[in-house]
C-alpha cells in the first residue's frame, strides 16, 4: 500500500503527529500503552510497560508475577499457547472476591461476587466486558446453585468451567483479585477519577450525579461494591465496577502509576492470583497493544425465580445463546455450530470433589464437563486466504 493511501487512512491525531515528526526528525515516536480491559490486566501491564525503568525493576516485576501464579489443574479448552503465540483474540475470567475486605481474613471461603468474561481481539482493536450476576443459577455436583459459589466450591477450575458451560465458550485464561487488595492497589496508582452517574453515599463513597470525584481505594471500593439503594440493583452495581476498572485503564498511561509501580508490585503479589504466566504477559504487551479502540459491556441478563427457597437469576436460552454468540464473534470462531437449543437446560458441571479449597495452589478437580455437540472453528482471515486452527480437546476450538 502506497504512503498516501496509508496517510488517507490516519486519523486526525496521528496526521498532526506526522506533521510534527517531519518538522522535528528527532521527535520519538510515542508509546502506545495496553489497555487490556481489566484492573488485573491493567496492573500487570504497568509493571510490564516499565521494564524500561530498568533491570531491578524488570526482575522485580518478574518475581512478584511468578509468585501470583496459580494453575486451576483442569485442561483447558484450546492450545491457549498457540493463541498468544499467533496474536489471535483470546478470553480472560475477572473474578473479584470479598477475602481481604470487610474485616474478612484471606483465608475466607469467598464466592466471586464479580465475574466479567473479558475478550481481547488485537486485528479488530476491541475487546467486549461481559458481566455475569453472581445469582445466576447453574448446576455443580448435582445441587442448585449460585455462580459465585463455584469457586468456592471447585476452586479456578470450577468457576472457569461453570462459565464454559454457561455460555459455550474457551476461557483461556482467568485473574483472581480480592476486594481489599483492589483499596490497596488504587491508593498505590494515586486514586481513580470518575463521573457518577447517581447520587448516593454509601460507606467512604460520597457522590453526585455528573460531578467529577477522585477516589482513593477505600470510596472506590464503596463505590463499587453499593447496590441497594441503585434501581437496577446487581446489575446497576456491575455497571460502577466496569466504570471503575474503565477509570483505572485511562489513568494507568500516567507517570504517576509508573512512579508508583512498586507499591503496584507489593500488593498484586499479596492478592492476585492468575494462570497467565510471566512469559504470556510479555507476548501480551508484545502483540496486543492496540486493542483499546473499541470496548463495550455487555451483562447477562436473567430473570428473579425463587428455586427452593433461595433467590436466583435464570438466564434464558435465548439469552446465552445471544452471548455466546457475541463472544465468539469477539474470539474469531464459529457461531454456525451452535443454537438456541444448545443451551434448553441448566448449564451443568461436576467438579470431582465438593470441598475444593479455593485458595490451595494445587487444588485439582476432574475435567468432565461436557460442551453439547457443537465444534468451534477458529478462522482467521489474513490477505483474503482463510486459515483454520483446530485444537481438540472436550470440544473443538
């Protein structure tokens, strides 16, 4: 492609850019920062982006993430090596749990009160937040139950594997937060600023609709964590928790988080755990930094039912057929293998033990789960050739 048609294709901000590099030919080519949706990923890719601060801090960056690590002991859906490798869209599990906060101790049974499916897609520069309600209801062990009860009872394995099933989808890779180590690692980025969009007061959260606030760790949390006096309730409150994660993307391109890497470091390593490996969050700085044009939420929406005695959300078929659908997409794969009929019954798992321990590291459960009949194609499409990449393992993906 010649460099005029390639200066049609710029956009405003980057012809002005063009213009001042060819009236300063010493002028350095700006950074593009990563803005992986998530304040997981947001975090990791802080210390990632300042290995340039030097050896120190790259290794020490480099010990805390070893130490964050944390497999789930189940096979996962697809070759997720292969995935990054090839700088193909790939999935991540959001989980935030209440250990650490609220007086609780780590050592808290905790349910994942918070559950976003995230995709990332480098050739579309997009990515997609799909919120989950921590009510919805699945099927594990045989027994009823919330979602957010899956990690509790089957450890990462069995929170990616209800998910999977829910939604007919390969979870690549999942992050683990509790909410206390999220007040500590926004007070180390120097705060988040916001604009609510409700007036309450709940906790240190003290806000106004339209008016711009900075808060510190402990009024963010508050502001996330408030759903009772919001009409929409859950599902108002998963909406404040993408804002805030949204307020901490946007201001993680900032010298201060960069000067503040190391109190960063300090508390991912007290209260993150992940199964993304050192090496996969430098491929991940490396291939994906440019997906952060385009980014849209989106939330499973259920109905209220009362199942013996307990309230739930029931998730329609239609429903997650339409998310699966949208998820796919994102991912690059097929959506002509699956249907509406795919997802008639309660998504079901069997995690092989029902007192997993969700904060072991060597927590195992059995891989069982069962995906339907359907088989996911991987197509990329590069200079108009069609490329497949199948990997089988339950499912094809």
């Amino acid at each position: 492609m010649s460099e005029n048609n390639n200066d049609n294709q710029m956009g405003p901000r980057q012809r002005r850019y063009r213009e001042q590099q060819a009236r300063n030919p010493h002028l350095k080519p700006r950074k593009k920062r990563p803005w992986l949706i998530t304040l997981l990923i947001v975090v990791v890719l802080l210390i990632i982006t300042g290995g340039w601060w030097g050896y120190k801090t790259w290794n020490a960056a480099k010990d805390t993430m070893n130490t964050t690590y944390q497999s789930t002991g189940s096979k996962k859906l697809r070759n997720v090596d292969a995935v990054i490798k090839k700088g193909k869209p790939f999935s991540i599990l959001l989980l935030g749990t209440d250990t650490g906060a609220l007086g609780r101790g780590k050592n808290f049974s905790a349910r994942t009160d918070t559950m976003i499916v995230a995709t990332i897609n480098p050739k579309k520069e997009s990515m997609t937040l799909t919120s989950i309600p921590r009510d919805t209801q699945v099927m594990i062990d045989g027994q009823s139950e919330k979602i957010n009860a899956a990690y509790t009872i089957g450890g990462a394995s069995g929170a990616v594997k209800s998910v999977e099933k829910l939604l007919d989808v390969p979870i690549d890779f999942y992050m683990l937060i509790n909410m206390g180590g999220l007040k500590q690692i926004i007070n180390a980025m120097g705060g988040v600023t916001i604009t609510p969009k409700m007036t309450f007061k709940y906790g240190h959260a003290n806000v106004k609709k339209g008016v711009k606030i900075k808060l510190n760790g402990a009024a963010a949390l508050d502001y996330s964590r408030m759903r009772y006096d919001d009409p929409q309730g859950d599902y108002g409150r998963q909406k404040r928790q993408r804002q805030i994660i949204m307020a901490m993307v946007s201001q993680s391109n900032s010298l201060g988080s960069i000067a503040n890497i190391e109190k960063i470091t300090k508390q991912l390593s007290k209260n993150m755990r992940t199964d993304l490996t050192w090496n996969d969050m430098v491929a991940l700085d490396t291939k994906y930094k440019n997906a952060s044009h385009h980014a849209k939420s989106y939330t499973v929406q259920g109905t209220d039912s009362m199942i013996d005695g307990l309230s739930y959300q029931v998730a329609s078929a239609s429903e997650r057929y339409k998310n699966s659908k949208r998820i796919r997409k994102a991912l690059g794969l097929s959506t002509s293998s699956i249907s509406e009929s795919l997802f008639s019954e309660t998504a079901s798992i069997t995690t092989g033990s029902s007192s997993s321990s969700s904060s072991s590291s060597t927590t195992t459960t059995s891989d069982t789960t069962t995906y339907g009949t359907s088989t996911t194609q991987d197509t990329t499409t590069q200079d108009q050739t069609t490329t497949q990449d199948q990997t089988t393992t339950t499912n094809q993906y």
